[in-house]
C-alpha cells in the first residue's frame, strides 16, 4: 500500500472541524520536535478558534487531510499556544527558510514539506526546494495540488537553522558538521546568511582546530565579518591556531587600530612568525610562504627523519618535502616522504637527498613562482634567502589559491543555494 503524502502547504489554513463535521477554526502551524528522530514526529497543531492561537495536541487529531483536519472528538479543551523547549513550528520556522542539505553539502530553501502517518504517528518525512514547490504553496489549494513535486530531500539529511527561535535552545550537532572538509564547511557559511554563519560557526567551534581550518578557508570578507563580533582576546585565540601566512594576510585586513591589539594577545612564537611575514611585500614569494618547514642535518638516519615528521607542527602540505641542510644552516638537498617511507631506516638523509634544490627567493613575484614550480614539477618550493638559508616554503595549493579568481567559489555553483 503506497505512502499518502501530504504537502504543508496542503494544510495551512485548512478547517479544523469536529467528528460530527462542525467547523471549529483554522490550522496555523504545525508543531514538531526536532532532535528526537531523522524524520521529526509531529507534536501538535496551532489553530486559530475565533481570535487566539489555541494548542491541539495530535493524540487529539482523528485525520490529516488538505483543506480539512479532523478531531477525533466532538468537545475537546484545548489551551492557548504557548511553545516548548525543543519545539519548531514547520511553517513559521522552516517554510521558505533555508536548511542544510548534509547529503549535497548545500543550502536548501524548503519551498514546502512534506509530512506522512506511518506506524500510526505523523511525521515530518522532506523537503521540496524546487521552484514548482514555491508556487504551489503561493497559488491557491486547489490549483497548488495539481502542481509536480520537485525532487524531494529526505528530511533525515536535513539541519534547520534555529538561532532565529530562542526558546527551540537547538543547535546544529556538531557531528554532523565533523564528517565534512573545512572547505565544505566554508561553503556553508559563506551561503549563509550572517545569522546562519554564526550559527555554523557556533557548532564547529565545540573544536577549537576544526574552526581555525574552517576560518581558513572563508573568504577575507567573511573572515572580517565574523572578527567584528570578537573580542580582540577571542579573535587571537582563534588567528594563534591558524597557518602563521594566513594570518599575516587577515592581520592587514582588520581595523588599523585593532591590528597590534589582536597580535599581541598571541604566543610570542606565532607573533615571531608573522611579523616575520608582514615584513615582506604581500604579492611576493615572501608575502606567501609559510615560515614552517623541515629541515634536518643529512647525517640524520631516515628512521629520525620520519620520526621528526610525526611530531612536527608544520602544516601537512609542507611536509610532503624534507629538505636537508650542512651544520652551517645552508640548504644542501630535499627529498619526499615517499622516498623516506621506500628508503632503509638505517641510511642517512644525505643518501636519499636530490642535491643543490629548486628554489625561490622572497622578492619574486607570483609568475616567477608559478614558472619555477611548474619547470621543477614542485608540489612545495623552498624559499631561501641571498646566504641560502631557507626562510619558507612555498606549497601548490597556495599557488593555486591565488590563481583562481575572487569568489570562484560562488562562480562555479560550490557555495549556492539550491531553490
């Protein structure tokens, strides 16, 4: 036997009537409690008898119907509406709102949603983002019924936004937001409205790292829009676990006035760093390198060389490369983690070393980088200095980053909404 399923837009304003047929008022909302299973249970309903908005419990509702909900009784007491903790009201709430669509790593507006009895109960089981969707719900019943379904999203994939409901005291679960990438993260937010960012934001910083890795892949206009609501103590708390290079690039964003401020609440290591950077023109080699690298004596055996990989806080990227160096400081030769990994343990870095490496100067321009890079066939590029002492490296991924046109992301439909 197939699944009836009823569209809300189906049943808003719809008569509330007795078992004996008399018309009682008209249904306003409908109430449900999200958080307690993947296809929300509905709670109740919010009719209008007369002028109040009175609560009907759904143990009370006999039939769902569109244009009609029926009481399983012929007198019943209901009492005025007043919402509880971990209630969301479907129309008022989620109706025309957007939600995140964890199966798409998108934003979804819900045009309608749709709403089933299985097993005796009703519940909430999608969401149509599709545009036939949004007219079926502004066109009038009984024309809006004859309009397809769009492509419905199971509401088991769905997180609503709830900030803007103060007594739901609901939030995105964090779990949730765990199993995505920092970039798919990013996208999110940078969908969102400023509200729903924060939102976002709210949920992942229950991990201090997995927010920095988020923070560094929003865009600077969203990385200062989210530091204004900071505090200068909690905007270095955030920036001192972040790459040292992609901080140098938002210090000189923010506020003149605020920039010392905040770089002076950080660990004075992480200050070293960066003003170390900011001392270099930022459309140079300089400008985009990280100060974190390792670089090892080439008597050290590969056995301490993958040791002092394990341990490093250098960024992971950076560390597909070692690079090898003469008791002078002097940069003599680089090899990657995969001839590390395939070389014997008891051999020395020297042995296993390319000798005399490409490298980069910190004066150079970004299309004398990309033509070294590209020429050597370097994923991460040593920036040394006129002694030949290295200074920074220089990773693909940063190249590609400043390649790609501002707001690629959004050209290219990776951080839209689907309506």
């Amino acid at each position: 036997m197939a699944v009836e399923i009823l569209h809300l837009s189906s049943i808003l304003k719809s008569e509330l009537v007795d078992s004996r047929g008399d018309r009682l008022g008209k249904v306003e909302d409908l109430i449900v409690r999200v958080g307690e299973s993947p296809h929300p249970p509905l709670s109740g309903m919010v009719v209008r008898i007369g002028r109040r908005s009175m609560f009907v419990p759904i143990r009370l509702v006999a039939d769902i119907r569109p244009g009609q909900v029926e009481l399983a009784g012929d007198t019943v007491n209901l009492g005025r509406f007043e919402r509880r903790e971990g209630e969301l009201l479907l129309a008022k709430d989620l109706m025309a709102r957007h939600l995140i669509n964890f199966s798409g790593v998108r934003l979804i507006r819900a045009n309608d949603i749709e709403i089933t009895r299985r097993d005796g109960r009703w519940e909430v089981v999608g969401v149509d983002p599709s545009p036939r969707a949004a007219l079926r719900r502004l066109m009038p019943r009984a024309l809006g019924q004859h309009i397809d379904t769009g492509p419905v999203v199971d509401f088991a994939n769905i997180e609503p936004f709830v900030a803007h409901v103060p007594t739901a005291k609901l939030r995105i679960p964090y779990r949730k937001l765990a199993r995505l990438h920092p970039a798919q993260i990013a996208d999110l937010v940078e969908a969102a409205s400023h509200e729903e960012g924060e939102e976002i934001i709210e949920a992942v910083g229950q991990d201090l790292e997995l927010e920095a890795d988020v923070f560094e892949e929003l865009d600077p206009e969203h990385q200062i829009e989210f530091l204004r609501s900071r505090s200068d103590m909690e905007a270095a708390r955030l920036l001192a676990r972040m790459a040292p290079d992609d901080v140098a690039d938002l210090i000189t964003e923010l506020d003149q006035d605020r920039r010392l401020k905040v770089l002076s609440h950080m660990p004075a290591p992480h200050q070293r760093k960066i003003r170390a950077l900011l001392s270099y023109n930022p459309e140079t080699a300089g400008g985009l390198m990280s100060p974190d690298f390792l670089l090892l004596p080439e008597s050290t055996p590969v056995a301490d060389v993958l040791s002092a990989i394990r341990v490093s806080a250098a960024p992971p990227e950076a560390l597909a490369v070692v690079f090898a160096g003469d008791p002078q400081g002097h940069v003599t030769g680089s090899t990657s983690v995969v001839l590390l990994v395939r070389a014997d343990p008891s051999e020395s870095l020297g042995s296993v070393m390319r000798p005399n490496p490409a490298h980069i100067h910190p004066d150079w321009d970004i299309h004398a980088v990309v033509r070294k890079m590209s020429d050597f066939n370097l994923t991460v590029a040593p920036v040394m200095d006129d002694d030949h002492r290295m200074v920074g490296v220089i990773t693909v991924d940063d190249v590609l980053e400043l390649l790609l046109p501002t707001g690629w992301r959004r050209d290219f439909g990776m951080a839209t909404v689907e309506d």
